[in-house]
C-alpha cells in the first residue's frame, strides 16, 4: 500500500477562516401573523407622524413669530 499524498495548488484562502451564511430576506411572509410586526408598524408610523407635525408647527411658528426673542429662531428649526 502507498500512501498518496492530493495536493490542491488552486486553494486559495482569502483571509477567512468561515463562509458567510446566505442573506436573510427582508421580512417572511409568516411574520405578518405575528402581533410584533403590526405593533412595530403602528409605532413608526406614529413616529413620523410627531416628528413631521413637530417640524411643520416649528416652521410655522417661526414664520409668524414677530418678536426677535421670542421663538427658536432659523438655526433652532433644524
């Protein structure tokens, strides 16, 4: 019996020593019976609601505001 000794000469190592699992989908569709996604959906969307309702009241606040000390002022709106 001999022993026979494979030599791969086209194995090359690019700095990793584990292989990246495959992408995860964005969302599956068993998630949608989950409570959790509809909880998290309802809470962005409150989220933007506020912000933009804050940001468009400051904006017109500060277009009606005639008193120099009296508002937040153009660098107090971003």
């Amino acid at each position: 019996m001999t022993k026979e000794v494979i030599e791969d000469a086209h194995v090359h190592h690019h700095g990793k020593d584990y292989t990246d699992p495959p992408p995860a989908p964005l969302f599956g569709m068993a998630e949608l019976k989950f409570w959790l996604f509809y909880r998290a959906l309802i809470a962005e969307f409150v989220a933007t609601l506020l912000f933009l309702y804050l940001t468009i009241a400051t904006v017109i606040g500060h277009k009606k505001s005639t008193d120099p000390c009296g508002g937040v002022g153009i660098l107090g709106i971003p």
